[in-house]
C-alpha cells in the first residue's frame, strides 16, 4: 500500500535516512525542515501520516501538531531527543498517536509508520452496514462507523484514529470493565509494558470531547484498582 509520509525534521542526514527506508518500504515521501514549510505542505498536498521533530525553527512540532489537530485526522508520530515523560506526554495530549525518542532505528520508524497506516486505514474500510446498524448510540453519544465520525448532542466532535478505537471499544461493551492491560492491546495492538501514562492520557482526552463536565463520572467511569467502563444503560444520568 502506497501511501504519502510527511518527514518533518531539521536534521537533514536523519529526515534523508528515514526517507530511504519509508521509500524501500514502497512510500511516497515528502519533507519539510521547518514547522511553517511543513503546515504548507500539509495544507496544500495529500498527507497519509507524518512524522514530527519537536525541536525545529520558525515551528517547533509541539505547534505544529496543535495547529493541524485542528483540521486534520491523520496518524502523526513525534520524535524527539528529548526523551522525558513530560515531553511524552505532552505530544500525546495534543494530538500525537506515537512517540520515538532518538537515537532510533530506521526499521523501528518503518514499522511504527505500518502499524499506524493499518490502523488509520481499517478504520476507513468501506463498510456494508448502514443506517442504525452503522452507528452506536449511548446517552447523547452517537458513534457512526462509517464516517469514524462522533456526535454529541447532533455536534460533530473530530476524534483522532486512537480515540475512535478507544471509543469504539467502550461504546461496543458498555457496563464491561476494562483493564488498563486489554485497553492497550485491544486498542494500540502492541504488547502492553505498563505503560499506564499512555492510557491515562488518552483517557483525559476523551473525556475532554465526550463529557459534560469532565471532571465527573458521565461516560467513562474509573472503577478503582480494576481499570475503566463505560456506563451502561441502568447507569446512565442524563446530566
């Protein structure tokens, strides 16, 4: 599957080696190195995925990614050398679907990018449902799996590849109580390493778009020691 990867990156020996290798491994690839040249770019060309340094000029990644969060769905993975959770985290919390700290292999690049586009575009499978069989509705909440598109009250609200795999997931069992560990690998499909900040980040996010008042219990509940659900339909508070 060929598919349009945007290197953003500053160094030009590493945006050139990951080049090579997404290019060996049948991709059409475009770069940028600078923040500004990349949103040109993305606002301007096809972008199936990129991958971002966070330490650049004019843009750094960190503003780049809030800026295209606003219009754009595609998997973004950050690298950085900054290797700190804080750092990690940060990159999640806007909008990043993966994290790569440097030194990196390029194959780990490569592979990361795949896992990504696999994900991306099964959940853009054209589907044979439709109408009610196509959507989920919880309380105010209706997921269509068509379009990965969610509505809160008739308002769309964009979601991210991982946050519509988190959504789908607890919408598809609600009153199941889900452990961090099935979270991770129903969701990410990677072997979990308790990685619990990752979870908990996106978790925030969610919640963020799909509740009221998200610091209360609505959708997504914690269920203490055991890990998170979503409310079934006997629990349920209209707020």
């Amino acid at each position: 599957m060929q598919s349009w990867i945007l290197i953003v990156e500053d160094d030009r020996e590493i945006a050139a080696l990951v080049k090579l290798f997404l290019e060996k491994d049948g991709h059409r690839v475009i770069q940028a190195f600078d923040g500004q040249e990349a949103w040109e770019l993305i606002t301007s060309r096809q972008v199936d995925l990129a991958v971002i340094d966070i330490t650049m000029p004019r843009m750094d990644g960190f503003e780049l990614l809030k800026r295209l969060r606003t219009q754009y769905k595609f998997p973004v993975i950050v690298i950085s050398a900054r290797n700190s959770d804080n750092d990690k985290i940060l990159g999640l919390g806007l909008g990043a679907d993966d994290f790569i700290a440097k030194p990196f292999n390029p194959l780990e690049v490569v592979a990361r990018v795949q896992a990504q586009l696999r994900r991306a575009f099964e959940f853009n499978e054209p589907r044979e449902r439709n109408g009610a069989e196509d959507t989920t509705e919880i309380g105010h909440l209706v997921l269509n799996h068509a379009s990965c598109t969610l509505y809160r009250r008739n308002e769309a609200i964009p979601l991210t590849s991982l946050e519509y795999k988190l959504l789908r997931t607890f919408m598809h069992s609600p009153g199941r109580i889900f452990t961090k560990r099935e979270l991770f690998e129903l969701v990410w499909s990677e072997t979990y390493l308790e990685d619990d900040n990752t979870i908990m980040v996106q978790i925030s996010r969610l919640r963020d778009k799909i509740e009221e008042h998200p610091k209360q219990a609505g959708y997504i509940r914690t269920v203490r020691g055991l890990g998170y659900k979503f409310a079934a339909k006997e629990d349920w508070l209209e707020p």
